[in-house]
C-alpha cells in the first residue's frame, strides 16, 4: 500500500470535471464587498458575481429584513473597520462578515473572528477560497433568518456545560491519536448531540491528517473566539467531518501554537462546554501547564498504554512523578492499545504496575493501519472490525445509555 499524498492535487486529464465556483442566490442574500483601494475592491469583487461594492462600511446600505454577507477587504480590516463592524452586527442580526487579510497571521484572525468576522480568508487563497466562504457564510445567515433572529439553534450556547474527555499518554507511538479520533467518531455516530474533537498538540498534532481533512482553522484561532465568549463563532471555526464530527485541528506550523498558553487552552476547553456534547481532547504527550489545564478541566481521562515494557515504565514514572494518581485520579480509565498482541505480557502485570484496571481493552488489528492510510476512522471505515468494536464500546460507556436511546428514537422518527 502506498502513503497518500498529503497535498491536494489538482486532477487533470480528459475525466477532469471543471465545478463552478459556489456562490449566492441575491434573492436570498446580498453580498457587499467593502474595500477602500479600487484594484483590490475590483480584484475581490471580480470573484463574486453580482456583490455590492462599497469602499468604506459607512457608505454601505443595510436593510433591517435582508441578510447580508459583509467581505471585508484588507483595507478594511484594520482597527477602524473592526470596530464599526462590531457596531453593526450588533444593530443588524442579520448581518455576517468574511475578513479578507494580505496575510493569514494568528493575530490578525483573531481581530477579525473577536470583531464579529464569521470567517478568514487569504486574499491569494488559490481556487475559490472567497467565494467558498461567503457561499458557507450565507447559507448559514439564511437558515437563519426564518426563526430566531442570530444564531441558530445548531450554533447557539448549550444550556447545560458539555463534558470533556481528554486523552493522554506521556509515551509516544502508543496510539493516542487513533484512540481520541475513533472514540469520538463513534460518539458522533451515536450522539444526536454535537461531539467535537480538539487536537491540542500544538507542535505535531495528526489529527487533521488521520481524519483526511483540510486544517483551515485550528486551536490557536480558537483562543481568540472563546476568550470573547462567542460560542456560535468558535463552531464556525471547527470542520464537520463525513461522521458528523466537528474538529479542531493543531495548527499547520509548528511556531504557531507557541503564543498559546495554559489560560488560552482553558478558554478553549470552557467555549468548547458551551457547544458541543462532548469533546474529545487530543492531549500532548508532555506535562506542561497547558498540559495539566486540559487535565483538570477534564472529566474524564483516557489514559493511553501500549503493550510493552518502554510504553509501561514510562506511563508509570510520569504518573508517580506529577502524581498523577493524587491529582486525577477519579478520572483515570485506562485504555490498552493492541491488547490481544503476543507479546509475553500479561493484561493482570499491565495492571498491577500501575494500579488501576484496564478498563478498555483495544485489540491489535490491521484494519487500523489500513483505515488510517485511507484518511477515516477505523469505525467509519470498517464499523464490523474487532477494534471499530473496540472503540465504539469506549463510546458507548461514556455517553451512557440514553443517548444511544436518543440516536434511535431519532431514526424511528425520521
């Protein structure tokens, strides 16, 4: 088996199906580029047909009943331009904006996403970057507007906080990436509920590439969103995946996440409450402060071994090191990857040594290894597996019963 190409190739060829780029039905939704500089307002506007443009946002026109997209260009995102789209928005519900930046920088996307910006595009993006994310944007503002004028109920505050599960493993190569995306991808598959996954190793995290996705946004734009407490525009930041899962991915360099400190990464975990379920936090493997953040806030610890001697010592000098038993205890619930492999280690030794049960066996399987080459969970790609079996009964146990009760009264009544 060959090693997919991580770069999203343009296919070419007499099979290549030309896609016209998305774009706004004005009958539903208007779209107002709003730009000072004439070459970059035309540049931008060129790329949606039938937009408005303006070239500052006070000569723009805003009708009180009619949704309206806002693309901010880079002249317009500066300090003065955020702040009256801050204004408008709150005057006009249904009102959106997509930034467009020279450069996509940390510091920058956060101003425009704190501002109200419901999205962040580069103006070279290459293909149809803008149009994309305005298409993405309206769609949103109109299923909108029929109800409840703002959010909708998908993007709105919970009213009861949502459950943390982090899973962790001071041993790398134990398999902690695929145990956090499975387990979450089968919550999705059972929940009715939002089920989100965080990659929270911020220099080498793999879960954007396990699960196939494109990283647009990750945990260090989302830092920005949940210290403004905005619930909906934090999930506007995370990617559904094709079991219904919403993601968080690292960010795509490595320098990116150093700005992010421990308080950062309680704010993301706090907004994360506020939206989904449960979220799967995918935890470095080091103990850092931001490390020991996600950890209390957690309410449940899925603590990662592997069958062998290294993974083991490891796993028990790191818990006796930061007590880790003194500190979370409770929430400890071990998870032992390739369980079944023949190894000469005994399951009842594993427990012993570090004095808790294993309490979720994982057999070894190669559907794993063949699921994750293929960009899916192994739950979604081979459901049947010993280990899709595996990870849907850690899914299952900590959700409960009722949601899957709840699943299944959902399909009853579709």
């Amino acid at each position: 088996m060959t090693v997919p190409d991580l770069d999203l190739a343009v296919p070419t060829g007499p099979d290549l199906v030309v896609v016209p780029p998305p774009s706004v039905d004005p009958r539903r939704c208007r779209v107002a580029v709003v730009e000072p500089v004439a070459d970059v307002r035309r540049l931008i506007g060129d790329r949606l047909p039938g937009a408005d443009r303006v070239a500052s946002i006070t000569d723009l026109e805003v009708a009180p009943d009619r949704p309206i997209v806002i693309v901010l260009g880079p002249g317009s995102s500066g300090i003065p331009g955020l702040t009256a789209l801050t204004e408008l928005t709150a005057q006009h519900p249904l009102l959106a904006a997509v930034a467009v930046l020279d450069h996509l920088t940390t510091d920058g996307m956060q101003a425009a996403l704190r501002a109200g910006a419901r999205d962040v595009v580069a103006l070279d993006a290459g293909g149809d970057a803008v149009s994309s994310a305005v298409a993405r944007v309206a769609d949103q503002l109109v299923q909108a507007a029929p109800g409840v004028v703002g959010r909708t109920d998908a993007t709105a505050a919970r009213s009861a906080p949502g459950r943390i599960v982090a899973v962790f493993s001071p041993k790398g190569g134990v398999g902690k990436t695929v145990v956090a995306t499975n387990v979450a991808a089968a919550m999705a598959r059972r929940s009715t509920e939002a089920i989100a996954l965080v990659d929270a190793d911020l220099q080498y995290g793999d879960v954007a590439v396990v699960l196939g996705l494109p990283p647009e946004h990750s945990i260090v734009d989302a830092a920005g969103v949940a210290a403004a407490d905005d619930p909906g525009s934090l999930r506007d930041l995370m990617v559904r995946d094709r079991s219904g899962l919403l993601v968080l991915p690292a960010p795509r360099e490595p320098m990116m996440g150093v700005a992010l400190g421990p308080e950062d990464v309680h704010d993301v975990c706090g907004g994360l409450q506020q939206v989904a379920a449960v979220s799967v936090v995918d935890v470095p493997s080091v103990f850092d402060d931001a490390t020991f953040a996600i950890l209390e806030a957690a309410d449940d610890i899925l603590l990662v071994a592997s069958m062998d001697i290294p993974s083991i010592k490891n796993l028990k000098v790191g818990m006796q090191a930061y007590d880790l038993a003194g500190l979370v205890g409770p929430k400890l619930r071990l998870v032992l990857n390739r369980a079944n492999a023949q190894v000469k280690l005994d399951p009842r030794e594993v427990e012993r040594v570090l004095g808790i049960p294993v309490e979720f066996p994982v057999p070894y399987d190669l559907a794993v290894p063949v699921a994750v080459n293929a960009g899916q969970p192994v739950v979604v790609h081979a459901p049947r597996s010993a280990a899709a079996r595996a990870f849907d009964h850690v899914a299952r146990t900590l959700l409960g019963p009722d949601a899957a009760d709840g699943r299944r009264s959902a399909k009853r009544r579709r």
